[in-house]
C-alpha cells in the first residue's frame, strides 16, 4: 500500500473514531462535522494494530474551547416520590 493510501485510510479510520466518540461525549448529531473540522487532532495516533489514540483528550479539549457543538446538558428533575396520583 502506498503511503499515500495509508495516510487516507488513517484518515478515514480517525474520522470514524472521532465521530462515534463525539457523538458518545455530547456532541449534538447535526454538529457533528463542525466538531470534526474544530478539533485539535495533532495528538490522534494509530498503533500498529490499528487502534486510534487520542480521540478523547481532542473531544475534552474541545469542549474547553468549543462547547457550543456539545448539545446542553439537563439537570435531571427532581421528581416527587410517593406523590398523588389523581384518577
């Protein structure tokens, strides 16, 4: 394979592994792209197995900096335990 395929298919391989973790950290889905092309991913690497590394720390730096791709997060309810229930 020549070099010039290996850096595509790294590339494809690190853009799948950001999407599915940025989706998994909060990332809102119709900003999934913006957060792609916004992230820092000097610091992703491939081993030799082809594991990804790195995806997470550029998803929580991203947050620090760009927290508006992130979809807002709800506080739960406090719900009424042992509450009326009208029939």
């Amino acid at each position: 394979m020549s070099e010039e395929l290996l850096a595509l298919a790294n590339k494809r391989l690190i853009r799948a592994q950001f999407l599915v973790a940025s989706r998994n950290a909060g990332v809102r889905p119709e900003a999934l792209d913006a957060a792609y092309k916004l992230a820092d991913l000097s610091g992703v690497a491939i081993d030799d197995d082809g594991r990804v590394w790195g995806v997470d720390d550029a998803i929580e730096a991203l947050r620090a900096e760009s927290d508006f791709v992130f979809a807002p997060v709800e506080q739960p309810k406090p719900r009424a335990i042992g509450g009326m229930h009208s029939h």
